[in-house]
C-alpha cells in the first residue's frame, strides 16, 4: 500500500468537506473524469467503481450481487456487514426509509493494483440541500469487491438508523 498516496486521499477528503455545500449541487460524479488509472488492473477497478457507483444511484440489489464477492465484507462506521445476504439486507432497508439517496463521486485514487480510495458524498433528493461527505477504501479482487471500509458519519446518512440488529455492532472505529 501506497502510504502517501492514502495520505493525500485522506487529506483531501477532509478540505472537500469544509466547503462540500458548493459542490452538492453538482449534478455528475467528476470524480470519474480525472481517475488516473495507469495499468490494467487499474482500469479494470475503475470499471468495478462505475458499475459500483451505476448500481448504487439505481438498484441496491444489483449494486450488492454485481459488485461485491459472495463473502465480502462490508465495514463502517460503527457496524459492518459480512456476506452479500447481509449486506442486500442492510442495502434493502436503507433505500427503503432513504429511496432518493445516491452517491457523488468527487476522487478516486488507486493504491496498487487491488486497491482504491473513493472520495464522495451521499445526497437525497428529498432534501436537496443535504450532503454528507464520506470515503471508502475498496479492495478488489477478480472484478469484485471483496473488503470495504467505509469512513462515514452515521448520524448523517439517509437512513442508516434501520440497521440497528441488521448488522453487527463495532466496525471501524470501535474499541
């Protein structure tokens, strides 16, 4: 792993959300446009994190059995999710309180051949003034996604209160 390079995505995670109002209004993902994949592999994962971000903004269902490994798991802050089953769960009943969420992606950044960082903000359209700035860090293996870590603000993401007992409690953060 490319220790600088997670550095930099970090950091530039953390000066997007202190002026992330701006850019919501942004309707395309631009994060796409200025992914610098340089190797095969490279390329192949970004075509993962398109059909990712695709699938996330249209249908859960797909995102989750298209995008993610069988066993994959799934962390975040404050629970995570192993397996499609759990995941499809946890997806299914967050759409559900939250059907106009979707996903903006502001930066991607590849780490080695199997790994990338996702700078983006969760939306509503219910509220159209609401964001909330997040990032996963995705390992990829054979087109799918095998292990997500998702840095974000639970008390801000569109119906993430539904999980209580969907998933198991701790993820990343936790003691």
């Amino acid at each position: 792993m490319n220790t600088t390079t997670l550095l930099r995505a970090l950091a530039a995670s953390a000066a997007l959300a202190i002026g992330m109002p701006a850019l919501a209004a942004a309707p395309a993902s631009p994060g796409f446009a200025t992914a610098a994949a340089r190797t095969d592999a490279q390329k192949a994962m970004l075509a993962v994190v398109q059909r990712w971000h695709d699938t996330y903004n249209s249908d859960a269902e797909k995102m989750v059995m298209e995008t993610y490994a069988k066993d994959a798991d799934v962390y975040f802050t404050g629970a995570s999710a192993h397996g499609q089953a759990q995941f499809l769960t946890l997806e299914k009943a967050i759409q559900a309180k939250a059907p106009g969420r979707h996903m903006r992606i502001d930066q991607i950044y590849f780490i080695g051949d199997d790994r990338t960082v996702v700078e983006a903000v969760i939306l509503d359209s219910a509220r159209p003034a609401f964001f909330s700035p997040w990032c996963a860090i995705l390992l990829i293996r054979n087109g799918k996604i095998v292990n997500d870590h998702t840095y974000l603000e639970p008390t801000r993401w569109p119906g993430i209160e539904v999980t209580a007992g969907l998933v198991k409690p701790g993820g990343l953060g936790a003691p």
